[in-house]
C-alpha cells in the first residue's frame, strides 16, 4: 500500500516515469533462422522492407550484436534462451541428445513468477535443432518441471503457417514469453540458390510487420491484449558465410558473416529511431534483459541488461535471487559474478585457486594462492591480459606438481576481410585461444603463451603438469578445411625446457565438450564427454604413450537409438597406473543424473563400471582427488531443497567407498565443486549464490562468490569433521 501512494504521488507530482519493467507484461522474441547481415540491416530496406522502413523508427537497432560461439541453430538458440554462450553442435532431428547446460529464461519465469507451462516457450517451424530441445536446460535445480512449452512441428515449415500458429496461440493461451522460429530463410540459404534465400527474407519480413499489427491491435487486428505492453525482438541465430568465405549458402564457421547478426527491439521504454554502434552486444545479453523487463532473476546468465537500448531512466532493473546468506569461508569476496573455480596443491604445499570473473566488466581469469594450507590467500591477480578489443577469458583450470600450469580458452576481436574480390572490404570477427600460463617458482611470477587458435569456442581445455612437462588438450570447432589445425580434440605438450609443437595433434575429430587431462609421468591420459551428431554423448578414454602413439577406448559407448546422457568426466591415476574415472549419467527422458565410477586396469585394459551415486535425487559435477590411497570424491546433490556440495572417500583405492555426506547445508544454489589435497585432509571448492543485502558492505549486483571448506578424516572412520569457517578466518581482499 505504501508503495502504491508512493507511485500516485509521482505520478500527481508529474516527475514519476514508468520503468520498462512496470509496462511490459510480454516479451515476444522473433529469430529469422539464419538471416546474414549483409541482407539484413546492411542492406536497409532492400530486403527487410518493411522492418526497414516501418518497424525500425519506432525501436532500437544495433550495429554490433553478435553471435561470438558456435554459429549454429543449437547453440545460438541455446544462448539466446539461457543467458550462457553454449557451444553445442546441432543436435540433428533428435529430442533430447543435446541441451543448454542452463536453464533457459522459461525455466526462470515458471519459476519465480509461478507462470503456467502454457503461458511461455517455442513456436517453430522445425523440431530439427530448435523445436525439440528449447524448452528446458540440463541443469537440475531447474529442468523439466518448470519447461516451457514447445508449440509446432515440422509440418508448420512454412513461415506464414508458422505465423497462423502464433495467432492461434495469442488468441487462445496469450502466451506471456515467447520464442517463435522463422526456419525458411536458412533453409533457402542453404540450397544455394541466392534469389530463393532472398524471397524467403522477404517473406519472413512480411510475418514480422504481420506479427507486430497483431501485438498493437492495428486492423484488421482487433485485440489489444499485447498493444504497448510487449517487448518485442527480432534477431537470429547466426549469419551465414560471408563472401571471403565461401559464401551464403553455408555458415558454422568463425568469420564475420557468421558471427554479425541483426537485432532490433522495440516496447514500452524502448529508444524509438535508435541506432546505437558505439556498444557492442551479444547473444547472452537477451535473457538477462528478457528477465529484468518481466521481473524474474536469471542467476546463471553471464550477459548483461541491455540498459542502453531503453529511454533515460526507464531501464528495467535486475531482479535478483532473495534467500539466505551461505556461511563458509568467501575466497572471491568481490562485487562480480565469480565462478568455477579450480584448485590444486603443488608438491611444496602450496594451494593454488583461479577461477573467471567478470568484476572488472568483462571475463577474466583471476588466480590466488595460500602458502598456509588455505588459511590466507594472496591478493588475485588476473592471470591472462589478453591484449585484443572486446576480448574476455574464462574456462581456467590450474595443474601442479613442481611447477605450474593454467590452461583456459577465450576470444578476442580480430580483422578480416568479407568480400571475395577486390576491393575487399575488412571488418571483425572472434576467435578462440587456448592459453597456456606456466610458473616455476609456485606461482611467484608466471609465463603466458596462446596456443594455435580454436576459432569457434571452447569449454576448459584440460591441462597437467609433472616433473617440468607441460601438456594441453582441447577441443577445436567451427574449422574451414584449409586451415591447419583441424576440428576435434587436439592436444600439445612441452617437455621440460623444451618447445610447444607448432602444430597441434589431432587425437580425434569429434565434439568434445568435457576434457579431463592427466599425466602420470610417462603416459598422458585424457577423458572427453563427445557429442556426435544425433547420437548421445560418450564418455571416451585416451591415452598417450611415450612413443606418441594414441590408444583410443570408450568408457562407455550406447547403442544407437537408446540415448543417455553421460558428461563430465573427471579422472585420476594412481601409482600403479590405473585410471580412476568419474562421470555422471541421465536418461534422455526422466530420470536423474547419477555418479558414474570405471576403473581402467593397467595391464588388460578392461573397464569395471558402476553406479557409485544414485539417488534420491540428481547428483552431477563429480571431481576427484588423489593423495596416498585416498581417492576423494566431491559432487554437487540436489537432494536437500537445494543444490548442495556432497562428499565421499575411498582409502583403498576404489574399492569401497564411504556414504555421501554434505560438505555445504547453505540452501542456495551451489555449483561446481572441486576438490584437492591439502596438508591434512582435502579441501573442496565451489561457487555458491550470495544473496544480496545479507552481508554487510555488499554492493546490490553481486551474485556468485567462491567458498571454501576443509575436509579432514579422522581414524578412518571417514566424516567431515571440521570445516575451516567462516568469519573467522575470513581474509579481505583490498580492492583490485
Ligand atoms: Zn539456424
């Protein structure tokens, strides 16, 4: 009530100004399937005439709006719907076989708004790579029961029928969210006939001058039930090749034809007539700005609002997770999103932390160290400048033993020419690297090198070091065939003093988005989580040996037409050589995620596979650690109300194993958990949601720190029985 007089008050005092948040009750988002800039806005109203010349004075258009991952219908449907750059290959005609590892803004809106199935999802023209899979992510504390709805089948191809099918849904259901697909334009492209790509533009431009009289009641429109209340925007997935790279008629690939997108938005407080160039922006930038205008968090996106595009004052604010404080000891400690962090103990005992960070405003790799056995850390220093505009590093991962090593991906902003013939035009494109930073004096000063470049996007490339040898595996996509380095898993090492091979090896060409990487002295040892095509993932196994020969096993391998979702894999080798390999299973449809456990032996190279975590709810994100013939297994369980990080332990080396206990009891979201060696005992970090305006001194936009906590055995009797907590302990960092 008080709010309310307050409202009126500004309202009769003549200075209130609604918020963007406080008029837009939908949000509408329309993608013309791969629809190349150089058509699009490029060419003005050449083609999108009347998104040109009627629709574009009365929103927002951006110049510089990417697609800076795999420029595909998975993964930039995936990204635009989860707020997080997923670097997925299509996954095909199948259901299931390949999702956002996050929820998707309908999961966010079923959730925190307590919004019904029907009153958000897809409406497509294809179910192939879209329409099957974007209604819920993989990530637990969200999924399937707060989908969204999937509305069309590949009868609707035609953009027009797709069109009646939206009407028919506004007139019945009144979706509130809604993601609709317009597939003819890509599918045109594709079978390169240029005049049929640019009619299916111009069809599609005429369903989205339909649609907007449909959403302001303009006749013969009659209903006004989405009119000056709906934000609206149209965008794509990706562009297609430009002409220095083989053309329209294909995309996939890391050029700027691919990578530049068309986006235009228009709703109440939405810029009328502006072009705004001077910001560039991404596909991880909608969900976040979806949810601020329609009110709901959505905690795990790593875009930003896009304030810019609304009226002075009239930008949504973020809404942010309410809940209570975590108690544990706070290691990032600082105003930005921290997260996945990793953790590892040279032989001199020393911890060594990094993890990504977007404090400073964009991602970067931050590293810290405990020369105390985790009693105080050093100052964070970013680990990786790298040195190109409009770049961002993340994916870290830190090995140790003598000396040490951090591996992590990212992209920077490089020129290249898009026109074939002369004069050729140049612009800008982003490509991924692997990095490599290796220290020999525990972690005092360190060296970087940037790896032959991955074009397309990466997760963490796996990383080891022992005795003074480097090694990095990898996986590179979205490659022309001419190029040198090929698609696959690739992988490079650096013998101690020695060089990194200009080339990297190809160990084998598929997708793999989870890398693990070992090495025991002699022999390398690699797992990967490989996506192939329409089939589920594999867990597969390699192993490198000292002639350089690869042996290449699956840990597990479905038959076709029976897909489970295995991903994750962790791995460890023991003094005897065997392999210790952890990963974490699903049914495509149902079910919950369970820990996976093979122990390779060394000498007839049999697998013995077992459930080692199964129920009562999903269990995922395994990661092991070694220390004598202790094998230390840490989890994040989603069987309390929340997603907490669990435990286990073996001291026999895997063959029995201690009941999971919890290491957090925090209530909040909690998420990849790492575990190491310590002095005594282990010690397990994670990346926990801190709730704002629980803690002192906190600034309002911080939403996930890095927390801390010692695992101690005792007597073999294995439990948790200390935690090195909380304020106590606490070191503040200055800031940076
Ligand atoms: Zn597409």
């Amino acid at each position: 009530m008080r709010h309310n007089l307050m409202l009126l008050l500004l309202v009769l005092t003549g200075v209130f100004v609604p918020s963007a948040a406080q008029e837009t009750e939908n949000v509408i988002i329309v993608t013309i399937d791969g629809i190349r800039n150089d058509e699009a806005f490029e060419a003005e109203s050449l083609y999108l005439r009347h998104v040109w010349n009627d629709l574009r004075p009365l929103g927002t258009i951006y110049r510089r709006f990417w697609n800076r991952g795999w420029t595909a219908t998975t993964s930039g449907h995936t990204t635009i719907l989860s707020g997080v750059r997923q670097i997925l290959n299509n996954n095909g005609g199948a259901d299931g076989t390949v999702r956002s590892f996050d929820p998707l803004v309908f999961e966010y809106f079923r959730e925190y708004l307590a919004e019904p199935e029907a009153s958000c999802g897809v409406a497509f023209g294809k179910t192939g790579n879209f329409g099957a899979i974007c209604d819920y992510g993989l990530e637990p504390a969200f999924g399937a029961r707060v989908r969204g709805s999937q509305w069309g089948a590949d009868t609707t191809h035609d953009d027009t029928n797709c069109l009646k099918m939206v009407f028919g849904l506004m007139d019945s259901v009144r979706p509130r969210l809604m993601l609709i697909n317009l597939a003819c334009v890509d599918g045109a492209g594709h079978t390169g006939v240029y005049e049929d790509y640019l009619e299916a533009i111009r069809v599609a431009d005429s369903v989205v001058f339909e649609l907007y009289k449909r959403i302001q009641a303009i006749p013969p429109y009659e209903d006004t039930s989405y009119r000056n209340r709906t934000l609206y925007i149209v965008t794509t997935d990706h562009g297609r090749n430009d002409d220095a790279h083989s053309g329209f008629k294909g995309h996939g690939e890391w050029d700027h034809g691919c990578r530049d997108l068309m986006f235009w938005a228009l709703g109440p407080g939405v810029r009328q007539g502006a072009v705004i160039d001077s910001i560039s922006r991404d596909q991880i930038d909608i969900a976040p700005t979806v949810g601020a205008v329609l009110g709901f968090p959505t905690p795990f996106a790593e875009g930003e609002l896009m304030a810019e595009m609304f009226e002075p004052g009239r930008a949504p604010e973020p809404v942010l997770v309410s809940g209570a404080p975590v108690a544990a000891q706070n290691l990032s400690s600082n105003p930005g999103f921290s997260r996945d962090p990793d953790l590892a103990r040279d032989r001199y005992g020393n911890l060594h932390l990094v993890w990504s960070d977007n404090t400073r405003g964009r991602w970067l790799v931050y590293y810290s160290r405990s020369t105390d056995d985790g009693m105080t850390w050093s100052m964070p220093r970013v680990m990786f400048d790298f040195p190109a505009e409009d770049s961002v590093m993340w994916y870290a991962r830190v090995a140790a033993d003598d000396s040490l090593a951090v591996a992590a991906s990212g992209f920077g902003r490089h020129a290249c020419y898009i026109d074939s013939v002369e004069p050729r035009r140049m612009d800008s494109t982003f490509l991924w690297y692997p990095w490599m930073a290796t220290s020999t004096d525990q972690g005092g000063t360190w060296t970087a090198v940037s790896l032959f470049d991955s074009s397309m996007g990466m997760y963490y490339p796996g990383v080891a070091v022992r005795e003074g040898r480097y090694s990095v595996a990898w996986w590179i996509c979205g490659r022309f065939g001419w190029q040198a380095a090929k698609k696959g898993l690739n992988f490079n090492s650096r013998e101690a003093g020695g060089e990194w091979d200009s080339v990297p090896e190809r160990v084998k060409n598929s997708n793999m988005v989870h890398i693990a990487l070992r090495d025991d002295g002699e022999q390398f040892h690699v797992a990967t989580c490989a996506m192939s095509g329409d089939e589920d993932a594999d867990i597969l196994y390699f192993m490198r040996d000292s002639s350089g020969g690869w042996l290449k096993d699956s840990a597990v391998s479905d038959p076709l037409g029976s897909p489970v979702y295995d991903h994750d894999p962790e791995l460890v080798v023991d003094e005897s050589g065997m392999v210790h390999l952890f990963w974490q299973r699903k049914p495509d449809q149902g079910g919950v995620w369970r820990l996976m456990y093979g122990r390779r032996d060394p000498g007839t190279g049999a697998w013995d596979t077992l459930t080692l975590v199964s129920g009562p709810a999903d269990a995922c994100q395994p990661h092991a650690a070694l220390k004598g013939d202790t094998l230390a297994l840490v989890w994040t369980d989603y069987r309390g109300s929340a997603s907490e990080v669990y435990c286990c332990f073996s001291t026999d080396l895997g063959l029995t194993w201690t009941e999971p206990e919890p290491v957090t009891t925090a209530g909040t979201l909690t998420q990849h958990p790492r575990v190491s060696p310590a002095g005594e005992g282990f010690f397990v970090v994670w990346q926990s949601l801190s709730v704002f305006g629980s803690e002192e001194g906190r600034s309002l936009d911080e939403v996930w720190d890095l927390r801390l906590r010692h695992l101690l055995l005792q007597d073999h009797a294995i439990r948790v029985i200390v935690e090195i907590d909380d304020r106590s302990s606490l070191h503040c960092w200055t800031p940076l």
